[in-house]
C-alpha cells in the first residue's frame, strides 16, 4: 500500500510484459482496429439474419457483451454472448455466429464454432491465429485476424472495435462518424490525465486505485454501461489480482440495497464504485441518487464516475480506459504483476491433461 505510484521506475519494474504501457496505447490501438474494420469485406450471404451470436470467454468475450449493449436500441437484431460450451437451440442457418478468441485456442469458444458450422449458421472467426484460424482456413470460414503479442484483455480495442466492424461490413449497423471521432477525442484527453506521468495528487485513476486497495469492489453499471462495469470487474481481477463483483441498476434497487447489513463490518471491506452517464433514462439517474442516498445511510464507501462524451459509444471507451489504469495501478499497489494470469495458465493447463 505504501507502494509510490510516482515512482515510474518500480512500476516498470513489477510490469515485464508492459501491461501500463498496452493500456496507455489504447487510443492507438483503437484507431488501428477503426483502419482494419472499416477494411473488413464478408460474403453478403451473412446479411439480413435474425439473431447475432458472439461466441468468447473472459478478455474475448466482453467485447460482445459492449457490443450488444450499444447496438440494443440501435438494431432490430439481437445479439447474445455465449460463455460456454453449448449454443442455444434457436442456432441455425439464419443466425450470424461470430467466434472470439484471442489466442484461437479456448476450448469452449473451439466447441461452439465447430457447433455452429454444424447448424449451417453463417460464422466469422475474431483471432490472432492459434487452432481457431487454423481451423477456419480448413473449413472456409473467413477470419478476421488482428495482431498479437500481449494479453487479450489488452486487446479490448481490438475484439471490440472489429466486432463493430464485422456487423458494419454486414449492414446490420454503422456507428455515426461523429461519435468516433468524439471517442478518439475524449480518449487522447483521458490517456493524458491518468497517464502515469501525472503525479497521484492530481490523477483520478492513481487516486480511485488507492480507495480500492485491500477492498472488495463491486462495480455497479445501467443500460450501456453494465457491460463497462462487467469490465471493471473481470480487469480487477486479472490485473489487480483482487476480488471483485458487478451489478446492474435498476435490478439492483430490488435486491441488492438490501444486503447492508452484514457482515456487520461490511463498510471496512467493501467499495462501491457506480458508473453514471448523463444519457441513462431519466428514472435511472434519479433511481442512482436515491441508491447513494442508501448507501451513504449505511455508511458503505461509495465512488460516483460520470461518463465523459455525449455519445454511449463515447461514454463506454472513456470508462473502459479508466477502468483499465485504475485496475493496473490497483495492481501495483498489490505488488503484482498485471500481466501475471498463473491460476488461469493451471487451469488450462490441468484441462489440457485431461482432455
Ligand atoms: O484475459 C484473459 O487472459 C482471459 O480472460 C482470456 O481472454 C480467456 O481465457 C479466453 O482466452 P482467449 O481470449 O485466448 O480466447
């Protein structure tokens, strides 16, 4: 806790494979994936389908989850992630899979593409390569390939943005020229001010890091932000190796505010951390400052964020970036290394042996 996250140096130093440095070209790395989406071309057999299905786990799969929050009250079609080994009955010829994987090699997204094939459903690979793009070339599936070299949590604008880029090229959906340009604007302030030259005194994300040290964080989201708190949570957990939960409003206003009063020291142990935006339905917003009224009454530690940008496709880049400095410098603060995924690599591993 007494780690100095001005001293650059020993961030460095806990940070081999440069994860601060991935997050801090994130605004790159967006415009490069916004170059390669826009050259995306697929077969117009794959338009006009009733449902889109995004096939993923962990760092490839909440790009899915962005993009079916932004496009909800956009498009007609609606898009469900799949986390898991099996796809909906309702997966046929007339649905769109899209299937995400990072490395190309995660056994349950590898089990709902071959699946989905099976269906006769109209499928797209998202990968760096791995038995994923292998496999695709074999079956003639076309692939969408982007670069590797880092985790693929650090990635998002990539698995995120090509998503995006996938439906696009389909017509089933085209985010306006306005919001990305005001994304790409409010991203290059953001990487400014929560960079890790900007000393902790003055750096919003070096500060929400310290108030979420040796806590259990629970990222609260509405509307198109709950898939951004889902990010919150999922990057806590990778790169800050800490324990972290998300919840959605209004639902939450039904059952979660209840919960406050045990563990009776509950308020030692626990920060709330909500992301707001200006955009959310009127009864949200008022439903958030009734929710902080209740926890301020129980005396539970609570952050307030407010999306930056008009647009929700602004709002959530802005979020996702905060989200990931402050999950990193949490890690520093951790003495850990963001990078580090060991149980994970067992995981996989113990899977593996046993196949
Ligand atoms: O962030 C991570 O490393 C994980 O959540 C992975 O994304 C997850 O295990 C799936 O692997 P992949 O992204 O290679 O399909």
């Amino acid at each position: 806790m007494n780690f100095d996250l001005d001293n650059e140096l020993a961030m460095r130093h806990l940070d081999p494979q440069d994860m601060l440095g991935w997050v801090e070209r994130f605004p790159e790395q967006v415009a490069d994936a916004w170059a390669r989406a826009d050259a995306i071309r697929l077969p117009t057999s794959y338009q006009g389908k009733r449902h889109i299905v995004v096939l993923g786990m962990g760092g490839s799969a909440i790009g899915g989850d962005l993009l079916a929050a932004l496009l909800e009250t956009e498009t007609q079609v609606p898009i469900t992630v799949v986390r898991g080994y099996r796809l909906p009955a309702w997966v046929n010829a007339d649905t769109l899979v899209i299937a995400s994987s990072y490395s190309g090699n995660t056994e349950e997204t590898l089990t709902g593409f071959e699946e989905a094939l099976r269906r006769g459903a109209a499928v797209v690979a998202l990968t760096t390569g791995g038995t994923l793009a292998r496999l695709a070339e074999e079956k003639g599936v076309p692939v969408v390939m982007f670069p590797g070299g880092g985790q693929p949590r650090a990635a998002i604008g990539y698995s995120w943005i090509l998503l995006l880029g996938i439906v696009q090229a389909l017509d089933y959906y085209r985010l306006p020229g306005e919001a990305r340009a005001e994304a790409a604007h409010v991203l290059d302030e953001l990487n400014t001010a929560y960079g890790p030259r900007v000393p902790e005194s003055a750096n919003p994300a070096k500060q929400y890091a310290r108030r979420a040290y040796n806590r259990v964080l629970f990222v609260l989201g509405a509307e198109h932000l709950t898939a951004v708190a889902r990010r919150w949570k999922t990057q806590f957990n990778e790169n800050s190796k800490q324990w972290a939960a998300y919840d959605e409003l209004p639902e939450l206003n039904h059952n979660t505010i209840v919960g406050t009063r045990a563990p009776t020291d509950l308020a030692d142990h626990i920060l709330l951390i909500s992301l707001e935006s200006p955009s959310h339905h009127a009864r949200v917003q008022r439903r958030w400052d009734i929710t902080a009224t209740i926890f301020q009454r129980h005396k539970l530690p609570h952050l307030r964020l407010r999306a930056a940008g008009e647009h929700p496709f602004t709002q959530m880049m802005g979020l996702i970036h905060l989200g990931d400095f402050v999950s990193v410098y949490l890690a520093f603060l951790n003495g850990r290394d963001p990078s580090e995924i060991d149980n994970i690599n067992y995981l996989k591993n113990e899977l593996a042996r046993h196949p």
